[in-house]
C-alpha cells in the first residue's frame, strides 16, 4: 500500500508543479521529486528484503520441523 501511495504522490506532485501560477524553479522541483523517487525506491527495497526474510524464515521453520 505505502508503494502505490508514493507512486500517487509522484503523480500528484508532478501535476501540482505544472499547474503552479509562477513557476517554481527547476532545481527545487528537480530536488522534490527525487526525493519522494528515493523514498519510493528504499520502500521497494524494504518490501523485497522483507519477502526474502519471510522466505528465509519459512525455509528454517520447515527444516526444524521435519528433521
């Protein structure tokens, strides 16, 4: 859920930016939007690394479990 948020806020973002009045200048919008691209991008990784500990864990409960 918190992927497809961040992905929301990118649309959003960029959108917000383009209907701006005056324009904003490039680097601080540059700068925003990478921003939320890195948190996006460590919360993907978090969420692998999470998946591959479950798979971890469940491959060590079965070997203990059946000896």
């Amino acid at each position: 859920m918190t992927i497809d948020t961040l992905k929301e806020i990118l649309l959003q973002q960029k959108e917000v930016y383009q209907s701006l009045p005056s324009p904003l200048g490039k680097n601080y919008t540059v700068q925003a939007q990478e921003y939320v691209s890195f948190q996006l991008q460590m919360v993907k990784s978090l969420n692998l690394r999470s998946k591959s500990n479950y798979e971890r864990l469940k491959t060590e409960i079965t070997l203990v479990m059946n000896p």
